[in-house]
C-alpha cells in the first residue's frame, strides 16, 4: 500500500522522461519493443561438446537461462517492472518457464518460476532449474497449479469477481506474498523454449496482468547466410531469440548495450562457468567479455617503385622548322659541291 510492495522497491529521482513514460502508456502491451538476437551456434557447439567430455550434459537452453540471469545482474535496469505509473527495482532474479511433462496434445503443462541471485555460474543455474524440474514433474501439483486451482473451480461470474480483486490488490501492493512467489507472472522474464518442439521463434506478448518487463522466445536453430567480417558471405547454423521489452523500464541507449553484451556472453558462454563474487563488484573479464581472435597475418612493406620518367613533350611545329633548316643547309652544301665538280671538269 502506499508504494510498498513485497516483490520491489520504488526507485525514485528519476529523470522526467523516465518518470513520465507510465502515464503516457499506462497498459505494459502499450509499451513493448521487439527485437531479433541472432546466436552463431558454433560457439555453444563447441562448449556443449568440450563440456559432455568432462561429463556435464548442458543444452542450449542451459546457456540461454545462465545468461539472462547474467544480464539481469549486470544489468539492474532491466530487473525492473512498472506498477500504476511507478518504477520499481525487483527484490530478486526471476526466470518463469512452461513446462510440458509430456510431448503430446494432451500432455500437462506446469509453469516454473526459478529464483536466482544473479551471482550463480552455470552450473549452479543448471542445478537448480534442473531440481525444480525434477521436483515438479512427478508430482500431481506445484504451487503454481494449488493458487489457479482455488479460482478455476468457481462459476464464471465469481472467477471474473476474484480476478479483478486480485488485479486490484497486486496494483495497490496488496497482494499476499504466497500468491506473489507462486505466480511465474510476476518475474524478470518469461522464457519459452520452442526449440525443443521444433519451432521457429516468435515475439511473444507481455502480460498485463503481474510484473513481466521481458518475454524471450528461443526458436529452432537453422542454417542461414552471414556476412564474415563485412567481406565475405558464408552459411553458418544459428539460433534465433524473439524478444519482447517494456519499453519503460530504460531508455533505448541502456537497452540497446545489454542486448549487444548478451550476444557477447551467449556466443562466448565460457565466461559463465564461473560465478561472480558476493561482494557485488563485476569483475572487469566478466564486464568486458573476450572475443575470438582474428588470424594475425603478417604485413608485406611493398617495395618503393622508382618514378618513371617523364616522357618529354613533342612540339611538332619547332620540329618541323628544325627539320626544313637542315634539309636547307643539306641542300646549300650539296650545290657548292656541284659547282665545284663542274669547274675541276673544266
């Protein structure tokens, strides 16, 4: 009540752009940007292989979770969520995920929300997604299932009554903190694995109802022309994200460098095997992820070319005057002669 919520906390001072952008889109699907990340799969090829020989079976799923959990902790801007015009900074790190117990149309779906710290290396993300899994998938219900239950088996007219209280009481803080850490749609981002039934990638909405600021859709992975240091053109298998953001929870400069620095860590995901120190400083090899080096070639000094020299000009009138003066004189000296013949003749 007030401005107090369990889940976050207020941020103030913030700039008037900022703070006005809830009231000019008040409805979080008035707000959504998409956008396609684009994953060279050979990367996560290589660190899947190189990790199953030393007996960890990770997928590409493994490392997409570990990575948005990264970002969300490097990046606390985009743990952030909107609530009747105010901005809020989130309690903790939240991945919601649906879960299909069986791959066929009457199979059970479950939803997960995974709790994290943000500090967790790849392994521990993968233990625990793994254990609330494991949990959840022999079992009849989950907490999530308990909660929807209670409203699924009232009329109509009562489910609709409830919804709106309960619509009401998550915008005013009221929401109890049972039903806060059951729902998986009051998390930092919803993520749906659509690879895993062979589908392409989709941009997903972003509920209204709860506190979700990011959707990511993960498609199935395919070959696709790519352009190689803006020369050449080759094939290279990549996996496509559909992303969707809410707008308002930072501006377009601020998004637009976390986007480009989870590209980094998802096309080099060795930097996630290890977890980040509890003392909440990154690491500067963790803030400025290492890329694959470029095939040093060595520098030929061309040798120097002597100028040319330059071909003189031809003037052809003075030529032609040089020309007629030697005939001439030619002419003149071949007359003398003649004359002198003559007069030895006689």
């Amino acid at each position: 009540m007030f401005g107090l919520r369990y889940d976050g906390k207020k941020v103030k001072n913030m700039n008037i752009i900022d703070k006005a952008a809830p009231f000019f889109m008040p409805q979080r699907i008035d707000a959504i940007n998409y956008i396609n990340v684009k994953v060279p799969c050979l990367a996560l090829d290589k660190f899947i292989v190189d990790e199953r020989k030393n007996g960890t079976r990770f997928t590409y799923m493994d490392v997409v979770i570990a990575t948005i959990v990264r970002i969300l902790y490097m990046r606390p801007k985009m743990n952030r969520f909107i609530m009747r015009g105010s901005t809020y900074q989130r309690n903790g790190i939240y991945v919601s995920l649906d879960v299909k117990k069986e791959l066929v149309d009457e199979g059970e779906s479950m939803t997960l929300k995974f709790c994290f710290t943000g500090r967790e290396s790849i392994y521990e993300v993968k233990k625990i997604v793994e254990d609330e899994i494991d949990k959840n998938m022999h079992s009849d219900s989950h907490s999530t299932t308990d909660v929807a239950s209670k409203f699924t088996h009232l009329p109509d007219w009562m489910f609709r009554w409830a919804m709106a209280v309960v619509r009401w009481c998550d915008r005013h803080g009221l929401l109890g903190k049972l039903f806060v850490k059951a729902s998986p749609f009051h998390t930092s981002c919803f993520l749906t694995n659509l690879k895993s039934i062979k589908l392409k990638y989709i941009y997903h909405h972003v509920y209204n109802f709860g506190t979700t600021s990011m959707f990511i859709s993960m498609g199935k992975e395919k070959m696709e022309p790519v352009v190689v240091n803006n020369k050449a053109l080759d094939i290279a298998k990549i996996m496509n994200l559909g992303i969707s953001l809410d707008e308002r929870i930072a501006d377009g400069l601020y998004m637009g460098k976390t986007l480009r620095l989870m590209e980094d860590i998802i096309s080099n995901p060795e930097c996630l095997k290890e977890g980040l120190p509890d003392d909440g400083k990154i690491p500067t090899k963790i803030k400025k992820v290492k890329k694959v080096k470029k095939s040093k070639t060595k520098k030929v000094k061309a040798k120097k070319v002597k100028p040319e020299k330059k071909a003189k000009k031809i003037k052809p009138l003075k030529n032609k005057e040089k020309a007629e003066k030697k005939a001439h004189k030619k002419d003149k000296v071949n007359k003398k002669i003649e004359a002198m013949e003559k007069m030895e003749k006689e």
